[in-house]
C-alpha cells in the first residue's frame, strides 16, 4: 500500500506508512495495488474474488467505515426469534484473505491522480479502483415504520404486542416503487400474519399495496402465483400496481381510502453520490457489464451504488464478480472476464416451508423457478458465490465454539 495506514486498535493494530511490513514479506516483486471501498456485500465478494483470481499479483485495500459485516437480511427475522442478524469484523475477514484493512470512507475519488481521499484526511493511490459503498436509504413517506431502519427492530416489538392487546388491527406493508427489493416486505406482512394467528388474533387486518403488479413480480409468474397462495392463507390482502399514497392513520390507492392503525414501508434508496464521479441524477454510478466506471480509466463500480436498478445482494455480488475478474485480468491474469448476467434468487422466510426463488432475468427467465427445497448451497438468504460459503463456514465455526 502506498499511503500512510492506521489500523483499527485491539485487532492487530499498527501504523505503517508506504508498503506495508506483512505485505512486504509475504510478496515478492512488483506488485499492483487495488483498493476496495465499501464493507458490504459487494465489495466482500470482490475482496474474495481478487484473492481467488490475482493474490499473485495483487495487493488489495479495503476501506470501509466498519467495523462489521452486518448479515441485515435477518434484520426482518429477529422480533419474530428465527434467528439474528450475525456480524463479522472486517478486519477479519481482510485478514483471512491476505488484505489491509482501513476503518474510513472515501469521499473523493481524484481519478487523474489516482487516488482516493478519505473522511479523516487520509489519501490512498491505486491502480484499480472497485467503488462499492452501497446505497443510502431514505424514508419513502412520513407517519410510517421503514423497513430496514435499526429503529424499526423495537418499533416492531412494540407493534407485535399492541397486536396482542387488541391496541393494534390495521396494518399497511407498502413497496413504494417497482425497483425496491420487495421480499422483506412480504416476509415481514407474513411472519406478522403468522404470529398474530399463534396469539390467537383472528380480527387483525393485514394490506400489501405495490407498484407491482403482482407479488414478487421480478422473480417470475411462478413466485407470484406461490406468493399470492401464501398471502391469502394468511388472509393477507394483495393490491397491486398502486401508487399509494401514505397519509396518518390511511393509504390512499386510487379512490380508496384504507383505514390504518400503523404502516411499514420500504425506503427509497439514494446513490453514494461520492465526488470525481460520475452519477445519474440520483447519485448512482453508471457502470458497464465488466463494472468499468464510464470515462474513468482503473475504475470499477458494483453493488448498490451502481445505475443498475434492482439493489439486492446477490445481484450486487454478481456485479462484484464481473468487477473483480475485469480487474484481474487489467493486472496480467490469463482469464477471459465473465459480463454481468444477472440471475435473481432470493430466499422468503415463511414462518413455515421457506420458499427459494430463482429468475435469470438477464435473458427473459421464463416463469422462474419457486420450490420449497434449496436452489443454491448455503442455503443463506445472501446468496454469494464466494461470500456466502465463508460466513456460513465462519457461523459454523462461531456455533461449535459456543457449545
């Protein structure tokens, strides 16, 4: 690493300026340096990609604020107690696979220069440059929980017992646009369906209202038919192609005026909008199917933070994968990059049989897939080819350690 470096205390920590001494003697020769910035899916699926593909080669730098690797898709999980959300220290995980690891955020990217600026002042130069930061998540209305919020974990205890004491009837889960990963909502509206009926609540009333036409509607006609099945067992009402609006103690579809008590709703997501880059008129980043960062040589974007409009975390790991052969082959490795294909797959949470959902939406997909047996090993909710496996290997090793 060219820059001057402070490691995150009580893990191994040092301060280093020029190359670090572990890489220096773990590598021989010249060397290029590719720098990571982000701590989410994205950018751990290119750190492992990059070791996988170019540790010969290589000398890789992650930045990210940190310090864990939140696993949020359990985030809807946890009130209803079918397991948390699990968290892995990023210098860890940069240790096992041989990169530095930098507890910061890029803020600018100098691309004639070459290098990245930090939020502490810190510079760092690269040769390749992944930006995977994610997205920043914004309340889609007023008067309503946001799915995804830290806040909502408690709001939603609290709700589940208002439910119990009859305080609570009507509840509104809202999708706000076609683009929003949707899932999480129709797993909260279920799970919440389910524990009202274990409590013995037979009058609570339970509304989806979407932009989609149908539940699910990304994934294909067989999830969506499963899915409306699952609502209406659950007598969970489904309204489609809406354009809600979200007022206190109503949703508003059309000329129907739906009486609430409380109302969830997924947020509007925003890009990082950082500074060298370009970005469309929301701040995401326009990237190709090899990640190449339009006008900008060594550059490369996946992940939510980029102009590709659905954000959810396998598609961001298969746009690390693009990213990170695209950079190994810039760097001298004998391989052909593979595009960005984009295959959708997505885990529902049922309170019963989950469902494994599956849709090639690159090529049209046909009716997708919808089966109640794995469709992908770990069966994790984030499906990730070479993430995935090493935190399932990591909460493996994590359980055996506590018996």
């Amino acid at each position: 690493m060219r820059g001057s470096v402070r490691s995150p205390p009580g893990d191994g920590a040092h301060t280093v300026t020029g190359m670090p001494e572990s890489t220096a003697t773990r590598h021989g020769g010249p060397r290029s340096e590719v720098v990571i910035a982000g701590g989410g899916v994205a950018a751990l699926e290119a750190l492992i990609a990059l070791h996988d593909l170019a540790a010969q080669r290589i000398d890789v730098t992650l930045v990210a604020p940190g310090p864990d690797f939140v696993y949020r898709p359990m985030a809807i999980s946890e009130p209803f107690g079918l397991g948390p959300r699990t968290r892995h220290p990023l210098a860890r995980v940069a240790r096992d696979f041989l990169a530095d690891y930098v507890s910061d955020s890029v803020v600018e990217v100098d691309a004639a220069a070459s290098l990245v600026r930090c939020a502490s002042g810190r510079e760092l130069t690269y040769d390749s440059l992944i930006v995977a930061p994610g997205a920043r998540a914004e309340p889609a209305f007023e008067h309503v929980v946001t799915v995804g919020d830290d806040m909502a974990r408690e709001t939603l205890r609290g709700i589940l017992a208002d439910l119990e004491t009859g305080y609570v009837k009507r509840l509104a889960f809202v999708a706000p646009s076609a683009t929003v990963w949707s899932l999480p909502l129709y797993e909260l509206a279920l799970l919440t369906a389910e524990d009202a009926w274990s409590m013995g609540i037979d009058d609570a009333e339970l509304v989806v209202i979407s932009s989609e036409e149908r539940p699910l509607a990304l994934f294909g006609v067989a999830a969506g038919e499963r899915l409306e099945g699952l609502l209406a067992g659950r007598d969970i009402e489904f309204i489609g192609s809406s354009r809600p609006q979200v007022r206190r103690g109503e949703v508003v579809v059309g000329d129907r005026h739906i009486a609430v008590d409380r109302t969830f709703a997924l947020p509007l997501l925003r890009g990082p909008g950082l500074a060298g880059l370009p970005a469309d008129v929301h701040g995401f980043i326009p990237a190709d199917l090899h990640g190449r960062v339009e006008g900008l040589v060594g550059v490369f974007a996946a992940g939510d933070a980029t102009s590709f409009p659905l954000k959810q975390g396998g598609i961001a790991a298969q746009q690390a994968e693009a990213a990170a052969q695209a950079v190994a082959a810039r760097h001298g490795c004998a391989l052909e990059p593979e595009p960005f294909r984009p295959v959708l797959r997505g885990k529902l949470l049922t309170a019963g049989d989950d469902l494994y959902l599956e849709h090639a939406i690159a090529g049209g997909g046909g009716e997708g897939t919808a089966r109640r047996r794995p469709l992908w090993w770990p069966p994790t909710k984030i499906v990730a080819r070479r993430l995935a496996p090493y935190l399932f290997g990591a909460e493996q090793v994590g359980r055996m350690q506590l018996r």
